[in-house]
C-alpha cells in the first residue's frame, strides 16, 4: 500500500505508518457556548473532527500537534490522549472512504485509505478567539459548531466526542478547568456557564461560587465587567500556581 | 513483513497488525504489598512487561483481554487504556529485538519484530489469590515482583509502569479503589495498606478512616477478623452500588 505522503501542508518526503489514525476533539467557549472545531468533506457533504496520520519518525502526540497548528494556528495547545477507538469495522463504509474521499479509480493513495484504521482520540481546550480555523485538502469548511448542534458525524466520530465529552465531565469532579478556555479575567457566572455547557445543565448559582472559592484557585480582582446591564460582576482570574497543584494532586488535595 | 501467526496458545490463521502492541500493568496485593506480574525472557535475561499483538479482526481491548488471559488465568479482568506510548526511538536497541528474541537468521518472522511500535498501555486490578502467572513462548519465567523490587525492565516499561501508577495515584483523588485488589471482607487496616503502598508514603490511621468513611462506599459488617494478636480488628466490605456511583461521578458526588 501507498501511503499519502503529501496530504499537508508542508510537502514532505516521509511516509505515514499504517493502521494508526489520530482523531482530535477541539473545544471553544464563546458567547456562553461550548463550541466544537468540525469540518465538511467536499466529497461526501459529511461532518468529520478534525484528525489526521502519523510520519514514520514522529510520536502520536507530536503527529497531534502538528495536525491542529495546520487546522487552528495555533502553536502551544493544551492536548490530552484521552482513549484509543479500534472497533475492527469502525472504518467499514459503502461506499468506501477511498471512493468518497478520493474520488478514485487512478489515485495511487486510494486503497491505503481504506485499511483499517486504530484512532487515538486527543481533545483539546483552546481560547475561541485566537483560532483561525482551516480546512484541509479534503474538506472545504472548518467551522466551530455549537455542542448541542453537532449532528451525525462521519464514521465513529460521534463516539469519539461523547467519550472526550464524558471524559471531560469526570474530570471536573476533580481537576479544575477554564484556563485554556477563558479569557484571562471572567466573571464567576462566565465560570459557571462554562461548567453549565460541558454538563448539559443548570448549576445552582451560589453552590456553584461556593465551591468554586473553596477550592481556592481564584484570585478576586479589584475590576468589574463594565458595559453590564444592572450590577456590574466583579472579575477573576486563576491563580496558576493553585491551579497547577490541583491539577497534579486533584481538587481535594493530597491524601 | 510476515506477522508471526502461532505466537499463542490458541494457534490462529489470522495475521497481527503492524505497528500496534499494548503492554499491561497489572497489579496484584498481597502480604500488604502491591505487586506486578512480570516475565522474565529466555534469550535476552531482560524483565519485561506482559503484552501482546492485535489481530486484524479484533479491537484492543479484545486484543487485551487474551493476552492478559493466557497470562493469568483470569477471565473477567478489571482493565484500562491509560496511555499510548509512541515516542518513535522506543523500540531501537542494538542487537535489535528480533536477533535476541528469535535468535534469528533464518527465522521469517524475525523481521516483523524489528518495525516500529506504538503501544497502547492498560492497567489491570486483580486479585491476587486468583493469579495464575503462565510464561509465553519468549520467556522462561511469570511471576509477581513487589512494586519496590522491580528493576530495570525491557525497552520504556519501567516508564511505562511509572505512568500507570501516577494514573492510579490521580485516579485515588476521585475514584474509590480495592474492589478488585482485596478479598471481600478486608480491615480498615488493610485498605490503608494498599492506599500506602500506591502512594509510596504512610497514611494517618485517623484521618484515612474518617475520610474514608465519609465517601459511603463502606459496609461495616458484624465480624472481626480472627486470629490477629491483641484487638481483633472489624470487617468491611464495599458497598457496591454506591461505589459503583462513586466510579461514575467521582467521590465528591455530581456539581
């Protein structure tokens, strides 16, 4: 089989390995919604997350990277491995992603696209305002979608971002989140529709700050939100240190 | 590349992968001491991690499950993804791999050992009483090693193992543990033993019993258990349905 070796941006002379995919989940947070990074093939009319192959000579996260600087532009991502999807027919399709994609019968790269692919499933947090989203040579719109108006996706990609969706939810449990998400300063009621959206539902107002403030990774500032209807909510901003020892030791602490 | 067909107990005609293995931790507690299965090899003296192939009709957690099967005996094994390791030097040594494990010139599938691998690492709980250590084709030896006696093991599986435990240590923060490590009924005692050891640190008796009390995943049953010296210490078990919440939705309950 021949592998695509030119299927980026950047012409290349390596080969991409056999069998191993990468798929990437992307959240942004933008006017009180949690927002997800999809695209559209201009083949097929479907909606896909944004994924990619990995070079002989790189790992699956530098592979990761690589793949979202060339879709969002961006650089320093906060990326997670979050679980591997090797369903034997997760890429059984009739008509065939080689057909549809490729458009085929004299492409050299056709038949590689249809052996089976295992796919690391990353998710990442990024700050909505910074991404310049672009499609790749197969897909003809990158575009944020809201969560709760992403439809079906191609192949297994809805599993894909219900399991980083869920894996997301756990985490809250006990690892703090919003630094990637945020901009630097917020009011606590951005903070809790940022948590809101990720679950799917309303959190109480003041259990919400309540817990928040005592988990002690906020710093209050001596700002308001200006241009507020009523009263103007007072700012924060996390305080990385706390911030980053609840994320190595959990929210609660050190046994 | 030929993929080696009959490498396991059940010969197959089907072919592996390329390019994917999965590597287990799998820990075992006994004598208050938390242990590792390991294999020892026949060519090359190296310790090594149990781990295996996947074949082209089966996922990996399939894939995982046989391994660890013919490996401990056990069906029904508590077992997760934690990690893909794909760092692109991992498996380069000199001699290669194939020239000690197959001791190799005119062995066909000497070759297919030497492509690059990138390993999917699952942790595994079990109880160690149940544990049949079985050596596979390569190596001589299986047995439990305590988690302070393990030495240098092959290629990245101390890093490997490393990145289990801290996954486990994280995991301590917000999701109970010891269903599938202790015996049914267990003294407070004996839980705190296996939080100690996965730490790597002593715990306060005081404190251990009062938080642990408070996540209510513990029934306090009517026996003590016989035949200790001095005090004879009460007995507990899970309680499994609000343990089984507490994996869902972390010790801390929902937002």
């Amino acid at each position: 089989m021949t592998s695509p070796v030119e299927m980026d941006i950047k012409k290349e002379s390596r080969n991409y390995l056999d069998h191993i995919s990468l798929d990437c989940v992307v959240f942004g947070f933008h006017s009180n919604q949690l927002k997800v990074l999809v695209l559209h093939m201009k083949k097929t009319g479907e909606w896909v997350l944004p994924g990619g192959f990995v070079y002989e000579d790189e790992s699956i996260e530098v592979a990761a990277n690589r793949v979202l600087k060339v879709r969002t532009g961006l650089d320093q991502i906060f990326l997670r491995q979050f679980n591997v999807f090797s369903d034997p027919q997760r890429s059984n399709r009739n008509p065939t992603v080689a057909d549809l994609l490729m458009s085929g019968q004299d492409h050299p790269e056709a038949s590689w696209f249809n052996q089976r692919f295992i796919s690391v499933g990353f998710y990442a947090l990024v700050e909505y305002s910074q991404v310049q989203p672009q499609p790749d040579e197969l897909s003809d719109i990158c575009e944020w979608v809201n969560l709760d108006k992403i439809g079906k996706l191609m192949m297994d990609h809805n599993a894909i971002l219900n399991k980083a969706l869920e894996t997301l939810r756990l985490q809250l449990t006990f690892q703090p989140i919003g630094y990637n998400l945020l901009p630097e300063k917020f009011t606590m009621s951005e903070l809790r529709k940022l948590y809101e959206t990720i679950f799917g539902k309303e959190l109480d107002r003041r259990n919400f700050q309540r817990k928040m403030l005592a988990y002690d990774i906020l710093s209050r500032l001596d700002e308001v939100r200006q241009g507020v209807a009523h009263k103007s909510p007072g700012l924060y901003k996390f305080n990385l240190e706390s911030y980053q020892k609840a994320l190595d030791e959990g929210l609660n602490g050190k046994w």
